[in-house]
C-alpha cells in the first residue's frame, strides 16, 4: 500500500513517524510525500492543549478533503483521549491509542492489499536525509497539574543504550542523515527505570563516541533533571548549541500550583552556567499563561522574567484545561479573553527576544544544514543554534553543511551565504 505519515505535535510524534516510515517499508509498503497519492493515511496526534486538540481535528478533515479515497488511521494522544470524536471524523478508519501504537502497521495492514500496490516500494529514508527524530524515551513520572500526558502515556520507559546507538549508525549509514535528535517525552529522565545512573548523560557520551553522525540535538530537557556539570559534554562540537529548558511559569508561587519543583532562582543559575559553558547558546522554552490564580502581578512577574532571561525562542501556550488533571479543579480559573490576551503579549515579547538573538550573530560565519528549497526557489536550513537562514537558489545544497555567512534579515529569519 501507498502509505502517508502526518503529525501534529511534539517532535516524540515525529519520532515515531519516522519509526512507522522505517516499519511500513521494512514490510513493503511504499511511504508517499503526497496525500492525494496514499491509500492509507496516518496522523500522529496531540491532545495536551485545547489548541492541539482543534488543529488534530481541522489537520484529519483537510487530509480527508485532499484524498477522500484514502482510509485514514488517527493515533496517538488524541485519539487516547477522545477516542469516540476520532471515530466520527471523517475518512477515519482506525483509532489506536497509545497503548497499541507500536502495533499500527500490523493493524493498518491486516487487510487485503488495494490494487494501486507498488512494485518497488520505496525505503522510507527519503524523510530521514536531513535531520531524524530519535525516540529513546517516553512516558513520564512527573506531576505536573496541568499535564496530562502521564495519563496518555503512562510511566517513563527507556530504550536501552545499544540499540538507539544502532538506529543512528543506521540512519547515518543508510539514510545520510546529518543530524539526529533525541527525543522523549521526559528525555531526562532516560535510563532511571533501567537502573542506569547519569542514563541521559551516559547515552549522548556514547552516541559522540560511537557513531559518525555529524550533529547531536537534544530535545526538551526538564530544569532539574539536569546538572551544571551536564554541560561539559558541549566540549564536543558536534552537539548543538540549543537547550530547550522548559519554563512555563517566571513566578514562584504559581510554580507552587503547577508543581513544578524549581524555583526562578534555580532555573537562571541553570541558565547562567549552561550559556558560561557554551558560548552561543540558544536557551529555548516553554512558558504557559492564564494558569489558574494567575492574576495581574503574577502574569507580570513571569513577564518580567521571561524579558530578564532573553530566550532565543519561545513557546507560548494559553492555559487549557485537561479533564482529569489537578488544575482543572484549581480555584482561580482564569477566562479565556484574559488567557488569550496573556499570550498575545508573551508571544509578542518572544518574537522579539528571538529577533535579537538572531541579529546578533550578523556578519558572523556559522554551518548551516540545509534542508529544502521553499517555494520561491530559495534554499533553508538552520544553524546548530537553532537559527533559520534562508539562502540562495544555487547551487544545490540540499543535505549538506555548509559554513554560511550571515548577511542580514529575511523575513523572520536571517540571510546567508554558502562559502563553498
């Protein structure tokens, strides 16, 4: 069959697209790069926000109106979460939460094959040349009030340390891929639930030193799952000078409420020694607003510190209510023009800490991989600190890294030159 992989989400979901493309293929299918080519459609969903929730529900529909022939199979957190609305979208065929993902390929394929099968199915690497999601973890023990991903994914599983050194050799080999992310839902916590002490930091040791990928990104980190010594393993250039620290809040007392175990003063000293330690740095983060009993003087304090930090990117997210979590329960509930407005401003202010961080590398000579050609003919691509370059249309560049002099500001980019 003719297989499309769609996501909505965090990069765990496009970890384990990637995943279902190595697996769809390794038994014969062929992965497509177009809907309206597929038979089959999948879509890794999210259901951690509202937001998510609704973009997962327009994401399905616009598929389902691309190609209405194609049966469409909705997993993930969404579909765990609301697995009767799922079943009611249209094209959908099948809903598999999370706790049978690892079985989507032999349910999608249990029936017979359509007759639109290929002769040569394609391998699946074309998704991988650039950069690939590692999935070495998932689940999550943390508490959290407003979360409910513990719920959607249950407690934190590790993969051992030999076979996701063996996938990356693989992709590396195989596929070209530059660069490799390594993701989880609590990827600092890798390696606890196999007795393995300092497990993230012994895997990415081992990843340096045993396979030839060329740069190593870490996904999202929790502030107090990691040390200051931590950072002694940038001394290797091939690690990308980006740390996602997620924030969510800059004021201690709604930390409290949240359950957060950090403090603001934790969280600088963190940030402090990590940008001491790597010179370039981009801190990135999460920062959620409209938190119950958030009020005036609490949203202006995360405000405030939030400029004081001057983070490289930032995700905002106004406060959504999960049935079943503790903050659904919480007095204080915040209305939704007050969150909606929050956001605005803190979206605002990210915007421009990120237009900073980028003009400050102006005139500087950085490596960019290059990803693909937008449709204006232009090429794009990042540098390992997280900046969006946009280059000329020639030569090809696509999957190479090249050191790239940064002339001026494109869009909400910057723009560069390939030294070739």
């Amino acid at each position: 069959m003719r297989i499309y992989l769609d996501s909505v989400g965090c990069r765990l979901n496009w970890s384990e697209i990637e995943i279902l493309a190595r697996q769809f293929a390794a038994t014969g299918h062929t992965v497509v790069a177009d809907p309206s080519e597929s038979d089959v459609i999948v879509v890794n969903t999210c259901g951690v926000t509202a937001q998510a929730e609704r973009k997962t529900r327009h994401r399905i529909r616009c598929l389902h109106r691309d190609n209405r022939d194609a049966r469409i199979a909705v997993i993930g957190c969404y579909s765990t979460l609301r697995a009767e609305i799922s079943n009611g979208l249209p094209g959908v065929v099948w809903v598999i939460p999370n706790g049978d993902k690892d079985r989507t390929v032999d349910i999608v394929t249990a029936e017979p094959l359509p007759s639109s099968v290929r002769e040569e199915p394609a391998t699946g690497d074309e998704m991988l040349r650039t950069r690939a999601f590692i999935k070495v973890q998932d689940g999550c023990d943390n508490r959290c009030t407003f979360c409910i991903v513990p719920s959607l994914r249950g407690p934190s599983r590790s993969r051992s340390k030999g076979d996701v050194i063996t996938e990356v050799r693989g992709l590396v080999e195989r596929a070209g891929c530059r660069e490799a992310v390594i993701s989880g839902a609590n990827l600092g916590a890798y390696g606890r639930d196999l007795g393995l002490e300092k497990g993230l930091r012994a895997l990415v040791e081992s990843l340096l030193a045993h396979t030839d990928v060329e740069r190593l990104r870490l996904s999202s980190l929790e502030p107090w799952d990691i040390e200051e010594s931590f950072f002694e393993l940038w001394d290797d250039s091939r690690l990308c000078r980006q740390i996602h620290l997620p924030l969510q809040s800059g004021c201690d007392a709604t930390l409290r409420r949240m359950g957060r175990p950090i403090v603001r003063d934790d969280y600088e000293r963190l940030v402090k020694a990590a940008r001491e330690a790597i010179p370039g740095l981009a801190v990135t983060t999460d920062v959620l607003v409209g938190f119950p009993g958030e009020d005036r003087d609490a949203f202006r304090e995360s405000y405030g510190f939030v400029e004081q930090i001057r983070f490289a990117k930032l995700h905002v997210f106004p406060y959504s209510a999960r049935p079943g979590t503790p903050a659904a329960r919480l007095p204080g509930q915040v209305c939704r023009e007050v969150r909606d407005e929050r956001a605005r401003r803190m979206r605002a202010l990210g915007a421009e800490e990120r237009r900073q961080f980028q003009e400050s590398f102006l005139g500087r000579e950085l490596e960019v991989l290059w990803e693909k050609r937008r449709g204006d003919g232009r090429w794009t691509g990042w540098t390992d600190n997280y900046i969006r370059v946009v280059g000329p249309g020639d030569p090809d560049l696509f999957n190479r890294i090249t050191p790239t002099r940064l002339l001026g500001v494109y869009e909400t980019a910057l723009e560069g030159r390939a030294l070739l």
